[in-house]
C-alpha cells in the first residue's frame, strides 16, 4: 500500500477494486458480510464463464483442470492459515455448518452424560446452538464464561471454572459484536491443561488477522468465505489429522466413499469423508482469489487501518452527545453502541438515508446482549475499503440522529 490517502481517505487505496461500492455509499456492515474485490468477481465468471466442470470424476481433461483448481483452492487455504497439509482442510458451508459438523461428528461420538464444554458469553448463536442440540442428545453440560469489564473473554475466570469434566473449550477469536481479540495460545493452554479440546471461531478473525492454527496450539478452527472477501456458500472447517481421522462422516452420499454396497459402505479418508455431494466448485475457486487479493495487501496492513478507523471513529463517537461504547479500545475493526432514547434500528434507519450502511440489532449474540444490558446495538463495521470518509459519513449521520431525536 502507498502512503498517501485514497480518495476515501484509504492509506491502501483500494476502493476501485470494488465495483458493488458507489463512491457516495459508506458500507460499513462487513462482519455481516464484505463485499467483493473484481479479483473474486473475475474468478467466479471465469469459471463458470470458461472453465466449469464438475470435479473428482471427470476422465475428460476439463473435469480433470476443475479437480486441479478445486484442490489448489484446498492447498492455499492450508497455506493461509498454517495447517500442515491440505488434507486437514474440509469444505463447508460456512462456519456454521463447520461448527454443526464438529458437534455432531466429533462431540456425537466423543462426548458423553456428564462431560462439560466452556463456552463464552460473547459467542455467536452459531457457536452456541449446536451446543445445546448436542447437549439434548448427549446429556452434556454447559458452561459460559464471562467477559471483562471491556468486553473481552474473562480467561482467568476461564481458568477458574476449568475441569478435568471440560471435553471442549469453545471460542470466538474475534467478537463480531465488540470486536475484542481472544489469546488463542492463551486459551489453548487452559484447555489442553484439563484435557480439553479448543474450537476456534475465526470468521471475524481471518479477514484482518494472520492465523497460524500451529502457531495458535488450537485443535478446531472455523471461517466462512464470505467475510473474507470470497464467495458465500464456501466455509473452512480445519482440524487436527488425528481428530479428522478418528469421525465419522456428516452427511452421506456420493463423494465421501470408499465403497458402496447394501451391505456395507467404507469411507473415504478425510477431507472428502467429510464433503458428500458436489462440492460448491466455483466458491472454492473464488475463496482461493479472495485469499490471494488480501495476502496481496497484507493482513498486518489491513489491521493496522483498520485499528486506526476503529480508533478514529470511537473518538469521534465520544463526542457525540449520549452515546455509549461497547467493547474494548483495542477492538478487531468493529464498533458497537447505543445512543441514550434511540433504537439502533432507527439510528440504521437515518443512516441509510445517508447514504451509511451500518448493522443494529442483536448480531446473533443475544446472550451478549443480555450482558450488556441493551436489546440491541448499532455496529459499524470496516474493512479494506473502508477510509476516514465513512468515519466522517457516519459521525455526520448521528449528528443527524442527535438532531431528529432531540
Ligand atoms: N461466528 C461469528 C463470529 C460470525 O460473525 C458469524 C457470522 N456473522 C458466524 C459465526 C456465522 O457465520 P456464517 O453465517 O457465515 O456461517
């Protein structure tokens, strides 16, 4: 990235590689989802466009060239997040369904009446749900951690409520609601001290932090595509070999075989035990671009901006009249608040008239707003496009709030 500012006030100067932004629209709603570079739109349309065929079948050369692209898709995922080999990389849906596969497939089978798991207050209900339908067939227990006074996952409480009962430890790595940042080493120790399993949910993490799951000691770790610049539809569920080895498939169907017959079917080794059906081909093709668009820029070029929006915008809103911050001062890229006697949804409201697109409600974490205290909250949320000119649109809309509301 350059040194000077782009036309939105960008240090990385980025803002033209995506065609869905208008230059008076301040999109500041990318822990819902991002949008998408022209590098990820031309894989999409190139492979459906030029290339597409169906993969893992093909004894034509087409077939064959989509297998080679899907399975580089695979290897530059393991890349990106330092799994050491793509064979320990499986294609989901998304996080939610990486997180859905991990509770049936590994808490269905390992867990048992009695066995506790750790989760934390500030999940998203798609880390929490399928905790509580495992724990409606299973019998298991479990247990929350609490938050700090600023919003992160209290990991000396953490420590505290630990057991030798503890199977799994359950985590965001970075809230989508307050944007505090887990020590993932941190918590890995915890858990692997009582003999527990750490689940990581990365999906706010991957787009603006480097991960290194070796490196982070964790034993699961989740993202979807579509926050990370990629397609929607494509989602990455990594786990230790060993762990990948030892469950049984999720779904049945074509793909996930050894061999099939009435009387008994064996299964492919993992990824594909793990992948019936046709895969989403063009997604993988597409999340593979949308890694290679933001190791492009550089993740540590991407949090520092977007620490230096959060920062501006969280000084900014310190001075606007009867509003509260949420979360930490060192939050991943999100800002959550309220403005005393106004519903965030019509905060959102004015703000769209405004040309600022920003999130209020409960973001999927209604346990966290319990805890806060609030029904909801308005987020704004950036990314890499995102520059001082939307801190400005923004501050200017809640002025505009300030005033309607009195
Ligand atoms: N976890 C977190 C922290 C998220 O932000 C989200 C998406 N809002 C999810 C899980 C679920 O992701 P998806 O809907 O893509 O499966």
């Amino acid at each position: 990235p350059s040194t000077a500012l782009g036309t939105n006030g960008s240090p990385l100067d980025v803002l033209s590689d995506f065609p869905a932004i208008p230059a008076d629209w301040s999109y500041l709603d990318t822990a819902a989802t991002s949008q998408k570079p022209q590098p990820v739109i031309d894989a999409i349309t190139r492979a459906y466009g030029e290339t597409y065929a169906t993969v893992h079948r093909g004894v034509y050369q087409r077939s064959a060239d989509m297998t080679i692209a899907y399975e580089a898709a695979r290897e530059r995922v393991a890349r990106f997040i330092g799994a050491g080999s793509a064979n320990e990389i499986v294609f989901v849906r998304g996080a939610t369904e990486a997180i859905n596969l991990v509770a049936t497939c590994w808490g269905g089978t390992t867990l048992k009446a009695g066995d506790r798991i750790l989760l934390s207050q500030l999940e998203h209900h798609s880390n929490i749900v399928p905790w509580q339908l495992l724990r409606d067939r299973t019998g298991i227990e479990i247990d929350v951690c609490p938050l700090t006074a600023d919003g992160k996952i209290d990991l000396d409480a953490a420590e505290a409520m630990l057991t030798p009962q503890h199977k799994l430890v359950a985590l965001a790595h970075v809230s989508n609601v307050l944007g505090s940042v887990l020590d993932v080493r941190c918590a890995a120790d915890l858990a692997h001290k009582v003999g527990a399993k750490l689940l990581v949910d990365g999906c706010q993490a991957v787009p603006r932090l480097p991960v290194d799951v070796a490196a982070l000691g964790a034993d699961f770790y989740v993202f979807s595509g579509h926050k990370l610049y990629g397609p929607s539809g494509i989602g990455v569920l990594w786990a230790r070999p060993e762990l990948l080895d030892a469950m049984p498939p999720y779904q049945g169907g074509g793909s996930m075989i050894d061999r099939v017959s009435f009387e008994r079917t064996t299964y492919a080794p993992p990824p594909q035990r793990f992948e019936a059906g046709t895969p989403h081909i063009v997604g993988a093709l597409g999340l593979h671009a949308a890694i290679d668009y933001v190791e492009g820029i550089g993740l540590p070029a991407i949090h520092a901006h977007e620490t230096a929006l959060v920062t501006a915008t969280r000084e900014a809103l310190r001075g606007i009249n009867s509003v509260t911050l949420f979360g930490p001062e060192d939050s991943a890229g999100i800002v959550s608040f309220a403005m005393e006697g106004v519903h965030p949804h019509d905060i959102g409201t004015i703000l769209d008239e405004g040309q600022v697109a920003i999130r209020a409600g409960h973001h999927c974490a209604q346990p966290l707003m319990e805890a806060l205290g609030v029904p909801a909250t308005a987020r704004a949320s950036f990314g890499v496009y995102n520059g001082l000119a939307d801190v400005d649109a923004l501050v200017r809309g809640l002025e505009r709030v300030r005033r309607i509301f009195g």
